[in-house]
C-alpha cells in the first residue's frame, strides 16, 4: 500500500485497504509539500490494534510547528518544549479531573496502551500551517476509521467542531469545545472528560483507562 501504511496494525486492513485509491490520491496530492507529521507517521493512530479500542479522541489536524506533530491527534514527541497550548489546557484539564501527576512530556504513546485512539480528522498539514489540508478528503477516510472503532462500542471524546461531526458514529460521546486557547474557557475546563469515559466504561463492564502518562 505504500510507505505510509508500514507502521499500521494487521487489524486495520479490512478498514483501510478499501481506501488505497483515495489514500494515495491524496498523498500524491502533497507530495511536493513539507508536511507534518511525516510520510511514515501519517498512519501513526493506527499502529494500535483495532480490537483494542476502547476511546477515540479527536483532533483537528497535526501541529503545524516543525517537529511537533507525530501521528497522534495532540501529542507530541517527548522532546518537544515548550508544550502546544491546547496539549497544556489538556493536561491541566487531566490533572483538575482525574488528580494524575503532571506528565513529564508531551508524548501521549501510553494511552495506546489503555485503548485510546489518537485520531486527527484530518491527517497532515503543511509545515508551518494550519488546516492546510482540510479540503483534500482526509476527513473521508478518518471517518472510516472512527466508524469502525466506534462500532465496536468505542467512545468519542470530540472536542470541537471538528471533531463533532463524527457525533452520529458514536452510541457513547462526550463532547465539548476545543482545548486551544480560544475556546478552552467556554466549556472544555470543567468538562471531566477523563473521568466521564471511565464511568461510561464502568457501566459497560469494560476495564477503566489509567490515564496516568
């Protein structure tokens, strides 16, 4: 299927392989531009197995900022300082909600490991721009990937409009606006949204998330 698939899980196959053609549309679209995340991370939420999934957050689309962005919606790699902005409301967000320790850094990887999907709605920008690749079908294809996970009995946690738009895949979703500084004020602190998808796995005899990092 090309670079971009190699670090996918086997389990996604039977999702993703359908979309071959319009994936590598898409990736011969850019392929003259200095995207982020790059060529071989593009895929990067799906190196988890899809059976797995408990959670699906969504994101927007990668971080513009040179080496921010790595294939996981709001994560960055454990390197990277300063934090973005909406990834520091998140964890002040996360910390106020569940009482973890502050994390080290900003890498998200471990969540992965508890069965939460990092999943940008749109999978690449331009190096140094936002949103410089909303309109070239991402959203086509990240939307088959939520379905399949929310399916499966996955939960949405959509923060923004965005991410809203996959509302109708998910039986379970928790939602609120955006954690950028423009928005997090007017709804996202106070919103609970860790603790909130564990009661609702809590509910469905699904073990609970540690959302220690």
């Amino acid at each position: 299927m090309g670079r971009a698939f190699l670090p996918v899980h086997a389990s996604w196959s039977d999702v993703l392989d359908p979309l071959a053609p319009q994936i590598e549309k898409i990736l011969q679209s850019i392929s003259n531009d200095d995207i982020a995340p790059g060529i071989d991370r593009i895929f990067a939420a799906c190196e988890m197995d899809l059976s797995s999934v408990k959670c699906v957050i969504v994101g927007q689309d990668p971080y513009p900022t040179p080496g921010n962005a790595h294939g996981l919606a709001f994560s960055v790699s454990p390197e990277v300082k300063p934090l973005p902005a909406s990834l520091r409301n998140i964890f002040a967000e996360l910390i106020s909600d569940v009482g973890v320790a502050i994390p080290e850094n900003g890498d998200l990887s471990p969540w992965r490991g508890q069965g939460v999907l990092l999943l940008n709605r749109v999978l690449t920008t331009k190096v140094g721009q936002s949103n410089a690749h909303a309109h070239i079908g991402w959203q086509e294809i990240t939307s088959q990937i939520a379905q399949a996970a929310a399916s499966q009995g996955a939960i949405g946690v959509l923060w923004g409009k965005s991410a809203q738009e996959l509302s109708h895949l998910f039986t379970h979703s928790i939602e609120s606006v955006h954690p950028s500084p423009l928005s997090a004020y007017r709804g996202f602190f106070g919103s609970k949204p860790f603790s909130k998808v564990n009661q609702q796995l809590e509910r469905g005899g699904v073990p609970l998330i540690d959302w220690s990092l």
